[in-house]
C-alpha cells in the first residue's frame, strides 16, 4: 500500500507533467489521477473479507412519525424566526472591505469591540478582518447602535459581506 507521502508525490509529478490522466496499480490498491478537473480519484480495491450479517430489528412505524412530527415543529420554529428578522431596510449595513477572517475582539482574552446594544460613532472600531496575517481595524461608518452582528468569531468572510447592522442616530 502507498504511503500519504508516495502519493502526494505522483500528484505533485503529474501535475508537473503534461500528461492528463495517470493510473498507478500496486497489489490492492489503483490510483487514477486526471489533471484539468475539479476532482482527483483515489480507489484502493477492497481485500476480500469474510462479513458477517446480522438482523437488525426494524424501526417501528410510531417512532418514525414522531421524529417527522419533530422535524416538522422544528421547520415551523426556523419559519418563525424569520419571521421575527429585523427590518433592514433602514438599517446600516457595516461590510468587509476584504476577504479575511473575522474577530471580534483583539485577542482572544480581551472582550468584544461592540455587542449587540453598543453606541458607536463613525470611527469606531467594531471588529478586526485578518488577511494574510495583517490585522485591518474595521470602523463603524456611522454614528449608531449595533442591532445585530452577521457573523461569528473566527468565521471566514468574503469581500462585501455584511457584519453588522446598525440603526443610525
């Protein structure tokens, strides 16, 4: 069997290469590597062995129903609370001028720039987007109250994307 490392060395050398398609058969194992596509295939044949089947006792028809009965009242809560979302329409919205990540806080022992609740004028610092290791402070843009933060700590975001609403004064 190849090693992780063997075989990320024949997709390093394939991708070097001008070929297009690579098979590798060892023993019980086939790699097929396809360069110019979104998928790269890595099969190992199974080795044959003996497997034992057993009964298993089939759910009763009561319990299924319960859990779509569940499943129902817990679509029904989600509804709900979109139905309770904010108005936005008069809302600021405070965007990422970046693809980064985003913190809240400074570090991860000091507490949050703003909570939902905070005043903050137009040059507030409300959170940090770290892009390739510089950390950019992100103002506030208007005078406000923070109405709800869009994102989480640490959660990737995109460039444009909406991380806070604030109701301007």
């Amino acid at each position: 069997m190849l090693k992780v490392q063997e075989i990320r060395e024949l997709i390093k050398l394939v991708d070097q290469s001008s070929i297009s398609e690579f098979v590798y058969e060892i023993d019980d194992a086939k790699i097929k590597l396809k360069k110019n596509t979104t998928v790269t295939t890595v099969e190992a044949k199974p080795a044959v062995q003996q497997v034992v089947v057993e009964e298993v006792a089939k759910p009763k028809a009561v319990e299924v129903q319960a859990v779509k009965q569940e499943t129902k009242v817990e679509a029904v809560k989600e509804e709900v609370k979109k139905d309770e979302t904010i108005d936005t329409s008069d809302l600021h919205k405070v965007t990422s001028p970046m693809v980064g990540t985003f913190y809240q806080a400074p570090s991860p022992d000091s507490d949050p720039y703003v909570q939902v609740g905070s005043k903050v004028s137009n040059e507030t610092i409300v959170c940090i987007v770290e892009a390739m290791k510089l950390f950019n402070e992100i103002e506030a843009e208007v005078n406000g109250e923070i109405v709800e933060i869009l994102v989480k700590d640490g959660q990737l975001v995109e460039y444009g994307q909406p991380l806070f609403l604030v109701k301007p004064e």
